[in-house]
C-alpha cells in the first residue's frame, strides 16, 4: 500500500484541528464569562443609560455601540488564538493580528465612552491558564508531527489524532458509456463470438 508523505500542509492542517477543537470551547466559556460581566457593570454603573436605550422614543438619542472589545486589568486586549498558528500570551496582549482575534461582545449594546476592564480574578487566572496551556500543547503537537514523514506512521502512533488527517481527494472517473449486455452478447453470437460448442463425435 502506497503511504502518504506527511506534507507542512498536512501538519498544519493537524494542529489547527486538533488545537481548535480542544481550546475553542475554553475561550468561548470565557467570553461568556466576559460579556455577562460587562453586562452586570453597564446595569450597575450606568441606570440611566440602561433606562435611555430601554425607551424607544429616548434610544435614537443616546450614544452607544455594539463594539465591546474587552480588555483585562494589568494586562491587555484579550484575545483568542488563531488555532493552529504559533502564538504566545505575550504577544496576545499587543492584539497581534497574526496570532490572535480580539474577544469582544457586539451583542451588549453599551456607552460609547465606557471604560470596561475585566477584573474579576478568577476569569483573569482562567484565560492565561488557557493560553499556557495553548501555548504548551501547540510546542508538544508541533514537535510531534514535524516527527513524521508519513501519514500512516503519524496515525499508527497516534490513532487518537488521525480523524484530523487530511482525506485524500477522489479521482475522477470519466463517464463510461453504458453497455446493453444482452445486446454485446446477440451481436457478437451472429459473428461466431464464443465460437460454438462443437456436439457429437467425429465422422
């Protein structure tokens, strides 16, 4: 059986799966926990905003905005891996485009000027336990599969991971004209196609 050669491609294809499937849920719950925050803050800080937005005759008045991009007390813009690409917390906290997507709410409808920082402790501790163990889990995958050169080898040792193995695509088959099978048969009896038993003993 022909192996298939474990292509940059294919390792990359591998991680990004791997790691997005395990750690999308995690920051996801945490931007949950985010927005609920900002959603408390804005009812308890801001009552007469919360009242204004609620009045439809008051709500085309008030300035506010649907861009709630969160940002963590002593740290930074909170951000999510883009999965799959090598990236730290460090850089997280510069909002580098190329190794994370700000997590942010463009549901809550908030004050324009608000200044909302995550502060609660726990959600704090829970987003860079989530990104050591991103980081930590990309370096270990990576190390992994740059190991192999094939994809069978890959999946024999690590079976859990081959679902996430790119399928190869399928060849195209051309159309193949439909045959009558009773009619290639009839045809070539006329011809002498099988020749005929021959009965009886010789003369």
């Amino acid at each position: 059986m022909k192996q298939r050669i474990f292509k940059n491609a294919d390792r990359d294809a591998v991680l990004a799966a791997v790691l997005r499937e395990s750690f999308a849920p995690r920051f996801d719950a945490l931007q949950k926990k985010m927005a609920d925050q900002l959603k408390q803050a804005v009812a308890a800080h801001h009552p007469v905003f919360m009242r204004l937005i609620a009045d439809k005759e008051t709500r085309p008045y008030v300035r506010a905005t649907h861009e709630g991009t969160f940002v963590i007390k002593d740290h930074g813009g909170a951000v999510r891996p883009v999965y799959g690409l090598r990236a730290t917390i460090e850089a997280a906290k510069q909002w580098k485009s190329e190794c994370g997507v700000n997590i942010s709410d463009r549901e809550t409808l908030i004050p324009v000027d608000l200044d909302f920082k995550v502060t609660d402790q726990a959600t704090i501790d829970e987003y860079k336990a989530a990104w050591a163990d991103y980081e930590a889990a990309y370096q270990t995958l990576r190390n992994a599969v740059n190991a192999y050169k094939t994809h069978e080898a890959f999946a024999a040792d690590f079976p859990q991971f081959a679902k996430y193995l790119p399928q190869p695509e399928p060849k195209a088959v051309e159309n193949m004209p439909t045959v009558i099978v009773g009619d290639v048969l009839a045809e070539l009896a006329k011809r002498g196609v099988p020749p005929a038993a021959v009965t009886g003993g010789a003369a």
